[in-house]
C-alpha cells in the first residue's frame, strides 16, 4: 500500500524544474509503482504528482458519478489532456511544463504534501493557508478517530 507522508519546502528554479526530496521519493516502492511520474490536475485546482501505476489505475477505472454518457466523456478528456509523463533527472527534479505551471497557479515558492497515494504541489502561502483554516477540524477528527479506534481495542479484549 503507498503511503506518501511529509511535507517538504522547495523552489522551481528559472527553468521550471522542482526538486522532489529523496525522503518523499523513498517512500515509493519503484518496483511497485514504477520510478516515472505523471503530473495531473486534482481537486481544487492542486497540481497532483502520482507514481505512474497508481495513476493510471485511477485514470482507467473511468468515471466516478452518475455515469451518464457526458460525464464520462467530461471526465476521460481531461482526465488524460490535463495530465502529462514526466521523468525525474539524476538529480531528483522534473520538469513542471508553462501551460499546467499557469492552471495551477504556480508561483516559486512550493511546498509538496505526501497524501497517502500522491504527491500535492502547493503554493507556500497558499499550503500555510489551507493549514490554518482547517487544522481546528484536524484535530477534532483525530481526537475522534483515535477514540474510535480505543473503543475497538476495547470490545477485542473484553470479548
């Protein structure tokens, strides 16, 4: 099972290349997963990094919905059309091409998130934004979860 954690601070330089940390990169079982990468629009607008197996068994497990005939066409054309192949170089840094830079919002300053299955690139400011507004309810949901998960252990010992 992927399980990308961690956040992690980094700059795309004057040629449009960001740096992917070794630690984030590790996470990743490339026998698994498979060592390339496709870049993708998720949801908010947040410019998603996918290891390439994971990807594409998102992207051909087809639509999700109602699954009337124009959604699904909806959601293969950008599924696909929003999404590109990129590699790492020897140094660990891809290539984030002009067109999906602009669609995301992109400015210099990026912090990259592990989230389980991917990777998110976030805009700093925004990232630190996005924390402050929702780190309340974070906290309520974990106070929730790991009570839940007590009461499991509970029931398992007293039956």
């Amino acid at each position: 099972m992927l399980m990308l954690t961690g956040e992690y601070e980094h700059t795309i330089d004057d040629k449009n290349r960001l740096f992917i940390s070794n630690k984030l990169r590790s996470q990743i079982d490339t026998e698994r997963y498979g060592s390339n990468f496709y870049l993708a629009m998720g949801p908010n607008g947040i410019l998603s990094l996918y290891p390439e197996k994971q990807f594409e068994q998102i992207a051909l497990a087809g639509a999700p919905g109602t699954g009337a005939p124009d959604e699904s066409v909806t959601y293969e054309r950008l599924s696909f059309a929003l999404a590109s192949k990129v590699e790492l170089d020897r140094q660990g840094r891809l290539l984030i091409n002009e067109k999906l830079r602009k669609r995301a919002r992109l400015g210099t300053n990026l912090t990259l998130v592990g989230v389980r299955d991917h990777i998110e690139v976030w805009n700093t400011e925004d990232w630190e934004q996005y924390l402050s507004d929702n780190l309340n309810l974070y906290q309520t949901q974990v106070t929730c979860a790991r009570q839940e998960q007590i009461l499991r252990q509970t029931r398992n010992i007293v039956e």
